[in-house]
C-alpha cells in the first residue's frame, strides 16, 4: 500500500522552480481561430504575505518556514515574501508581538509557524496576524500533529489549514501526485509530494506501466506489460494482478471516482477501445461512446469526462464539449472559484496547449502557450494545474494557479504522461 512519506525534516530540501508573471506571447494562427488567452491575471490584487517563526525558534522550524513560504507561493493566492527579503521572525517586546516592522513593508499578513516535540510527537503550529489592523493578537491559531522527526506532511496539512482560514477553502498540498516516465529500458511509475519533493519510482522497473491513479487506501493501481505481454490491471509496489472486475483484452488506461470505489477502465481488443464502469457493488457496464474511447477522469459526483473519436474529442457524460476537427487529449476536472471546469490539451501540429472549458463547453480559454503543454491535472481545492510542459528550455513538471496561469512555476525537471493528482490524507489527528 502507499501511503504519504513521512520525512525526516534534516533532509528537507525545496527543489528550484522558475517563475514568470507575465502574459503569454501571441499565438500564432490555429483552426481554433481567436481564443482568450489567459495571462497573469490582469487586475487581480494579491495581498502580501510573509512566513516568519517565533524568536526561540528551533531548526525545525526553519524548515517548517520554508516549507510553508513555498507552499503559498504555489497557491498562486498571495503575494509571498522571498527568503532574506522580510524579517525571519515575528518579535516580541513586553509580551506583545511586534507588527510594525511587517506593517512598515507593506505586509497585509504575517503567518508564524513553529513546533514543539512531545515524547515522540510532533506539534506543528501556525497563527495569523494582520500587521495594518493594529490587533496583537492572532486572528486564527492551529496546531497540527506528526510523528517526531518527520514532520514534513504534517507541515503541508499546517499550510492547508492556514489556507483554509485566509480564503475559506483549506489547501491540497497534502497529497501527492503520480505519473509515468521512461527508466532505463522502460517506462515505470513515479510519485512525488504536490510540491515536487522526494520524486521516487514506483512499482517493478524494466516494464511498461502505464495511467497511474490513487485507488483505496491510498495504494496506486496502474496498467502494466511484462516483458511485452498484454497490459494488466495492477496495484501496488510489487505490481499485483486485480481481479476485478474481469476484463477481456488490454487495460490500457484506469481512473478511480473522489470515493475511490467507483471505477472507470479503458480496455482494447487490439482493433478498438471502450469505457468499462464498475460500480461500488461489483456492477459494470459498458458505456456508449464513439469509437476508441480512452482517458476516463471523475470529477465532483462521480462525473465522467473522457476522449473518444476520430480526432478524438473531449466527452462529459457522453456529450462531446471540445472543439470539432482538433485532437484533444487528458481531460480532467477542476471545482475551481469559477465553478467546475474540464481541463483538456488540444493539438495543433507538433504543438500543445492546456485549455479549460466549462462541462458543457462554453468559455473555452486557453490556458498555456509554451509549444507543447500537455497531460494536466488539477489539485483536490480546485485553485491548480499540473502538467508537463516540454518546452524548448526548462522542459519538466508545471503548477499554475487556474486563475493566474500566467504565474507558473516549475516543480520537477522530469516530463512524462498520464499525471494524477492525489486528494488530501488525514493524518494523525484525523484532520
């Protein structure tokens, strides 16, 4: 079963990312004719923020700091203050914290993190506080507890919680992600925390796996060949077969609803493919579709979006909402603050691109424009898209807030296909 790793915190290391703000270049002439294109925002205000721990702070939470700075700057939801370029701490004289050096810088919010070790626990806090509201006291306070030493998810739950209490809907960087890349001789399973960390293989190398997804329990099913024989619906580290439901044919491609007991499958006879659905109690069917239907994706209410055709088209609940005549591919859904969308890649020559539609194909936007954007995935909250961007320089993994597209930023240097993101797991405290 996989599970979230639990990290030591000496080990901590924020992996590199580049950032652009600025509006995407023109696009040149496709069939789609002229598409909004989506930049940095244009009038959106983000508000300031700066990461800062208490005066006696420990080594931890140094590394709980940055943990947490890097998390809101991927939210996309703030302004955040870099590393050196606010005060590290958030001080206090005669028992009151002292705001005005923050409120001098022109800081909206000020989040002190910090953490204390109990036998073998961990407790990881955050407090807000708004330096402009002349108030001492901290507007919102949360503990978080992990396991001592290793404290690494507890301080994504810490951030999601901080989130939540800032806009009204926690955060995912408590999840993970997973997607297929070449290794070696062939093409293996790989799974990394929502912020690019500890990016490890999964699975049996030396094989070709393939449309990796988070089943029940957290364990990761994937379709796999051994030494080229036909793909199997597989689970876990040492790949072992599942018996359900029974297919006849190649298992070419999989996806598990929010529950992750309702399943979709994508089964070839070699000549075509269909859309096989197995319900909670062991029911399946097939469902009607035009020829070669693959990629299957929930969404909210067990909602079912794949591609099927020939160019292949984007379908939700069987209805075609992508353009006619362009090769779409990868659809996934996105319960963003614009209300739910379908985020898709559609084709045009050698290039790619993400766009976002609604589920009945109204206001499709284009979302990136670096040449060959594809394979994205949305987070648990609805605020990012992940996807792999094999552009000509920093090809790798990509985040982008939905809203602010334009301030992307590179979480992996690795590319590869079939990407998922996991929801959010409760830790030891059960939030």
């Amino acid at each position: 079963m996989a599970s979230l790793r639990w990290l030591p915190v000496s080990l901590l290391v924020l992996l590199p990312f580049s950032a652009s703000a600025a509006d995407p270049p023109p696009l040149p002439e496709t069939p789609l004719g002229t598409v909004d294109v989506t930049g940095s925002g244009g009038g959106i205000v983000l508000q300031h923020l700066a990461v800062v721990v208490r005066p006696s702070h420990r080594e931890g939470d140094t590394a709980l700091q940055r943990i947490a700075r890097n998390d809101m700057q991927l939210s996309g939801q703030f302004e955040v203050y870099a590393e050196g370029k606010s005060p590290v701490e958030l001080a206090e004289k005669e028992g009151e914290v002292d705001l005005a050096p923050f409120a001098a810088l022109g800081a909206d919010i000020v989040v002190r993190v910090g953490s204390e070790d109990t036998g073998n626990v961990s407790e990881l806090s955050g407090q807000i506080f708004f330096p402009k509201s002349g108030k001492k006291e901290p507007a919102f306070t949360r503990s978080i507890l992990g396991p001592k030493g290793a404290s690494r998810l507890a301080a994504h739950r810490l951030t999601d919680a901080v989130l939540g209490a800032l806009t009204g809907h926690a955060g995912a960087f408590a999840s993970q992600l997973t997607f297929v890349a070449r290794s070696g001789t062939g093409q293996q399973v790989f799974v990394a925390d929502a912020d690019g960390f500890a990016p490890h293989t999964y699975g049996p190398s030396g094989q070709v796996a393939l449309s990796p997804d988070f089943g029940p329990g957290g364990s990761v099913y994937y379709a796999l060949s051994k030494d080229r024989s036909p793909f199997r619906f597989t689970e876990g580290e040492s790949a072992q077969p599942v018996a359900w439901p029974i297919v006849k044919g190649n298992v070419l491609g999989l996806a598990f609803a929010p529950d992750r007991q309702t399943l979709a499958l994508t089964v070839s006879n070699g000549i075509a493919s269909e859309i096989l659905l197995r319900a909670p109690d062991g029911g399946t069917r097939s469902l009607p579709s035009p020829p070669n239907a693959h990629h299957p994706a929930f969404g909210p209410q067990n909602k079912l979006a794949w591609v099927a055709g020939d160019p292949p088209r984007v379908l939700v609940e069987g209805t075609p909402i992508s353009p006619a005549g362009i090769p779409a591919s990868s659809p996934t859904f996105c319960d963003s603050p614009q209300g739910l969308l379908v985020v898709f890649s559609l084709a045009s020559g050698k290039d790619s691109a993400i766009y976002t539609t609604d589920t009945k194909g109204n206001g499709l936007r284009r979302l990136t424009s670096t040449g060959r954007d594809d394979s994205p995935a949305c987070s648990a909250d609805g605020r990012l898209v992940a996807y792999f961007s094999r552009r000509a320089q920093n090809p790798g993994l990509y985040v982008m807030p939905i809203l602010l597209p334009g301030r992307t930023q590179r979480i992996l240097p690795d590319v590869g296909s079939g990407l998922r993101w996991g929801r959010p797991e409760k830790g030891a405290d059960g939030k």
